[in-house]
C-alpha cells in the first residue's frame, strides 16, 4: 500500500511538472517578438527552445523520483512520467483516435524528454552519488 501512494503522489507530481513545463513553453512561444513563419523554417532553433524549457523540469522529476523511491528509481520514475504523460494526452485520444496519432507524432520529442529523459536522468544521478552508507 506504500508504494501505491509513493506511485501516486509520483504520478500526480510529475503530471504537475509537466503540465507547468508546457505552460512555460506556451509563453515563451507567446511572448517572444518572433513570427510565426520563422519558427517553421528554423525547426533546430525551436528543438533548442523545448530543450532549454523541459529538461529543467524533467531533472526535478527526476529528482522527486529518486526521493520518493530509493529503491527502483529509474523504473518507478518511467511508470509514473508514463502515466502522466498519458493521462495529458487523454483528453485527445477521446476526440479522436487519428488526431491522437497525429499528437504522439508532432511531440515525439516532448514525450522522449519527459519518459525517456527522466529515467536515464535517474540513472545518471545514482551513478555519480554514492549511496549512503
């Protein structure tokens, strides 16, 4: 029963996360003087934005992760960005099966950062803190 509860205050943290990390993307997208035609001829420019807005926010994930399971992090880190990120995308996949697949494929970069990404951020902690004796 620990663990169900370790899984969703993980769940619930991460979906938090995420959530504010799109929002923080949405108003920097808003707010830069940048038109919307220059951001769809320099893709890399916009791949560099995502990656200064999200991983941020993954490594505290990872970091909440690696508090709340001290035993598994990686694993318990990857079910629980999984879930939030699926419960995100929910609301899509019940308007319409096709329009999800379109989503999954216009943020594939998104979702490898934050299930993907989040994991091997766990990892890379545990590799290079020992653990306390």
């Amino acid at each position: 029963m620990q663990m169900l509860g370790r899984f969703v205050v993980g769940t619930l943290g991460a979906f938090c996360l995420v959530w504010l990390a799109v929002f923080a993307y949405g108003l920097l997208i808003e707010h830069l003087p940048i038109t919307r035609n220059w951001w769809r001829a320099h893709a890399p420019i916009v791949y560099g934005f995502e990656i200064l807005v999200f991983v941020p926010f993954a490594v505290v994930i990872a970091l909440l992760s690696r508090r709340l399971f001290p035993r598994r992090a990686a694993a318990s880190a990857f079910a629980c960005t999984l879930a939030a990120v699926a419960v995100l995308f929910v609301p899509t996949a019940v308007a319409s099966y096709d329009l999800l697949l379109s989503s999954l494929k216009m943020n594939a970069e998104f979702i490898l950062t934050f299930v993907v990404g989040v994991p091997l951020i766990v990892l890379a902690i545990q590799r290079w803190r020992p653990r306390p004796s």
